[in-house]
C-alpha cells in the first residue's frame, strides 16, 4: 500500500537541492597558511589578527606553525567564507589555500 502524503508537509529526497543547500552551508572547507621566504613573521600576525580576528596568542601559534611545519590550518569554514578568508589573506600577500575537509579522518 502506498503512503498517504501528510498535508501541510513536503517530503525531501536525499539528493535534492535542499540536502545540496545544507550540505553548502556545512563548515567543511580548511583554509591552509602555507610558509614563504618573503613575509616577515610580524606580518603573518598581523594578517591573521586583521583578517581573522585572531588574538594576538592565536595570531603568533598559528604564525610559528606556519614557520616550523611548512603550514596552519587558520580555519575551517564553510566554503563561501572560506573562500572569503583566502581572498583577502591572499591580498595581504601570504600563501593561501582551501580545501574540503577529510570528515573520516577526524
């Protein structure tokens, strides 16, 4: 026997544009710092606190891992504000990438 919709209530296929939406809006993007030979390490401080709102502790952890390990991830975000994020840390001249997260290996 086949199910009687209920009135008032819309149904959602999984795949749809509404599960494409929410899956948009996820915080699923890292943006990555990568290190560079150019920049001085004040001025990755003051990117990251500028940029992203980033205390000044924040700002120079995430600055000396850039510095010691090649990379920081500064975010993870969803990928419109991650892709903001990149823009203007981008601007500001650092090294800059995004990417989706890996949700399996967390």
């Amino acid at each position: 026997m086949a199910k009687r919709p209920t009135p008032g209530v819309v149904e959602t296929p999984v795949g749809t544009p509404d599960m494409k939406v929410r899956e948009a809006f996820a915080k699923g993007w890292a943006v990555i710092v990568w290190n560079d030979p150019v920049n001085l390490m004040s001025y990755v401080v003051f990117v990251f606190m500028k940029i992203l709102g980033f205390t000044k502790e924040q700002a120079t952890k995430h600055m000396l891992e850039v510095h010691n390990r090649g990379k920081s991830c500064v975010a993870i975000e969803t990928r419109e504000k991650a892709e903001l994020y990149h823009q203007q840390i981008q601007a500001h001249g650092l090294t800059v990438t995004i990417q989706p997260v890996d949700h399996e290996s967390e």
